[in-house]
C-alpha cells in the first residue's frame, strides 16, 4: 500500500488493499532467518509507515537490523519516538533530487514535508539515508556536489541509488537515464563515497 502515487512507481500497479502478510507470517520469517544467521533485513512498499505493526516487528527482534525505503511522508512525531526507542531501524527517505524533481514525481509539498522527516530523524539521534531513483529528467541533479553536502547536512548517513526501470504505472521508457548519465552518475557516486562523510551507493 502507498499514501502516494508517484510516476513511474515500480508498485503502483499492484493491489493497494489489505497487507497479504499477517504479522505472524513476517515475525516467523524474520526468526527463521536468525535461525539460519540472518540479521539484516530490508523492508520495502509501497509505503512501510503505512503499516504500524512493522514498528512491532523492528521492537521484537531488538538482535536485527532494518532498513526501511520510505517517502517518508507517514513518518510522525509518536513514529519517531518508537525508532528511537527500538534503535535498530534505518529509514532511507525517497528524494528526487531538489524540491522541482521531488515534487514534479512524487507530488506538489512531498519535498517539504520529508524535508521536515530529516529534521525530526536527525532531532531524534535516528541512523537514516536518502533512497535516489535515477531518471533522464532528474540525474543532474545528482551530479551537483552540493546535493549531497545538503543531504548530509539533513542528518543523511548513507545514500542508495537506483536506476529508473519502466515497470510500474504510468512507465515510460523515456524515462529511462541514458547511458551517458548512467556512468556519469556511477563516477559522482565514486567521488562522493571518497570525499564526503558519507556512504554513497
């Protein structure tokens, strides 16, 4: 599920009613997966805030670590408290780039609102990132050094980038990074891991 209909959404076409897992289903998971020496898990949506007994599952298994993808637009002031008390969840906030990007694929205030997430995630001591799809329309915007020097300034400690795939709603292939940008991204990305306090990939 998703609070959000965001263009090109690898997601967007599949069913927004109830969650197909039940709790117990992801609790067994996530204890078979410590039995076999797992204890790093990756939670993705849709919109992971948009279910709040995933904050049981991070609480119940203290010994593991999570790291959410998010748009971070559900992320509240009683979410941030429970992060902070389970201490073992990471939120990697979805950012297009600046405000225009972010708000042109994600929605008119998207920008501003998980702008006010960093804030209350950095607030609050909370380990979290930026998630970063890269599109033909905003991989410049990665290119600047001083998107990342904003990043990390929000309070980012890690980055992850994703190349645009046209499998979701409203998918164009136009949509795509070309070749050219695609390396020259992967060359910012090198930079960037190298020289900032940060980890880029």
């Amino acid at each position: 599920r998703c609070n959000l209909r965001c263009l090109g959404c690898y997601a967007g076409n599949y069913p927004r009613g109830d969650d197909p897992l039940p709790f117990e289903t992801l609790d067994r998971i996530v204890t078979e997966g410590k039995e076999m020496g797992v204890y790093m898990y990756t939670i993705s949506g849709g919109e992971p805030f948009m279910r709040p007994d995933l904050l049981d599952l991070y609480d119940k298994h203290r010994d593991c670590v999570f790291l959410i993808y998010t748009n971070g637009t559900c992320i509240d002031d009683k979410t941030v408290e429970r992060l902070q008390a389970c201490g073992n969840a990471a939120p990697g906030i979805s950012v297009e780039g600046w405000e225009a990007q972010t708000d042109f694929r994600r929605g008119k205030g998207v920008h501003q609102r998980i702008m006010n997430t960093m804030d209350a995630l950095r607030e609050a001591g909370i380990f979290f990132g930026f998630s970063a799809t890269a599109t033909r329309l905003n991989a410049e915007a990665y290119y600047d050094e001083a998107f990342y020097d904003f990043m990390i300034e929000k309070g980012c400690l890690f980055g992850w980038f994703f190349i645009f795939v046209p499998v979701g709603q409203d998918s164009s292939v136009e949509l795509m990074v070309t070749p050219q940008q695609r390396d020259k991204l992967r060359q910012v990305v090198y930079r960037m891991r190298a020289t900032k306090p940060i980890f880029v990939a």
